[in-house]
C-alpha cells in the first residue's frame, strides 16, 4: 500500500560505543573492604541459619505433624508426610550449609 510509512526501516540502527573504562571508574565502584565483609558476614548466618532451619524442620514433629495449614489439606499432608519428601526438603537445607561455607571460603577481597 502506497499510503502507509514503512514500518521496518531498511536502514541500520546506530549503537553508541561505551567510554572507555578508565582506573578511576573502577575504584569508586569497589565498595569498601570493610563493607564487602560484613555482607560475607551476613550472608554467610543467613544462608547457615536458614539451611539449618530448612534441615531440622521437617523433622520436628511438634512443628511438621501438627501444623494447622498443613492438616486443613489431606492430599498435601499425605505429600509432605512422606519420608522420601523430608529427606529432600532436609537436602536443600545442607546444601543451603553448603553454599554459605563454600561463599565464606572462596572469598576474595576486591579493592
């Protein structure tokens, strides 16, 4: 149709190319080695205490047999009843250790 704009252009688009990065750029976006640690840190309790929470947890029967959300629903408690489902539930908990320990020991500081 003579009247209507094309629609895709037969010719390229343009790309700017990126300044180049000098030393300066790349010092002000290191955080502080002081800060880079205390985010290990943190990350380190957290994924050691979630993963022990994750692993312990379908094991406490207190908790895991008498949950209230967990007994309202017959076909997902006879699910998660299953011992097959705890021991993998218990799985994705050490390796939730795992991750953390293996963060802490292949930490490098960048400055």
């Amino acid at each position: 149709m003579p009247g209507q704009p094309q629609l895709f252009p037969d010719r390229e688009p343009t790309v700017l190319s990126p300044p180049p990065a000098s030393s300066a750029d790349s010092k002000r976006a290191a955080a502080p080695v002081w800060l880079q640690r205390l985010s290990l840190f943190v990350l380190v309790l957290f994924c050691v205490y979630l993963g022990v929470l994750v692993m312990i947890l379908p094991w406490w029967t207190r908790i895991w047999d008498n949950n209230m959300f967990i007994q309202s629903r017959p076909a997902l408690a006879a699910f998660l009843h299953n011992g097959a489902v705890r021991g993998i539930i218990s799985g994705l908990g050490l390796l939730d250790i795992w991750i953390g320990i293996s963060e802490a020991v292949h930490y490098r500081d960048y400055k």
